[in-house]
C-alpha cells in the first residue's frame, strides 16, 4: 500500500470548477492503479481511477480519470501537469461535466 500524506490547501493551484476529478492525458501504457497512486500520493488519496480502453480492442487508450476526496487535493494533482511519469510528460486537466 502506498502511503498518502494529506492535501495542504495553502499549496494547491485554483481549483475554479471546484472538482474533485481530473482528466490524465499522454500516460505510459505501462501505467497502473499502484503506480498512478504513487505518484499522486503527495497530493491526497485517490477515490477512484478510471482507465480509458478502446471500445473494439478493449487495448488502454493511455489516458483516464482520477478523483480525489477533495477540490484541494484535486488542484495538487492539477499542478502536477507536465511533469514526467514513467517516462512521458503527462496532461492533467480538470474534469468539467457539461450535461
């Protein structure tokens, strides 16, 4: 199990949608649960991880979401954008539900 710390919210970026789930773009096809955890564990726990896959293949489209507990501990992953996972600079975006 990978140890969580807590969101600090005097360090986290705006969070103007106020949500808790981002949209990861340009991820690693060896990229897993663990891993994606792993890597966010300095911004709070993740509550669910949702990997995209093609429709006709099932193969992982390298992209999915992710939801924190919190809008703060989202806006520490959201600041997290560009950095480097397993070798490739990952887009993180914040997910905006528009239905």
């Amino acid at each position: 199990e990978v140890p969580l710390k807590k969101a600090n919210s005097a360090d986290a970026p705006e969070n103007p949608t106020g949500t808790c789930k981002l949209f990861l773009g340009n991820l690693s096809f060896d990229i897993d649960d663990d891993k994606c955890c792993e890597f966010f564990s300095d911004c709070g726990e993740l509550t669910d991880i949702f990997w995209l896959s093609d429709r006709e293949s099932g193969r992982f489209k390298g992209c999915g979401f992710i939801t924190f507990n919190t809008p703060e501990e989202a806006a520490l992953g959201f600041g997290k954008n560009g950095q480097e996972v397993m070798g490739r600079e990952i887009k993180v975006t914040y997910f905006v539900c528009t239905a």
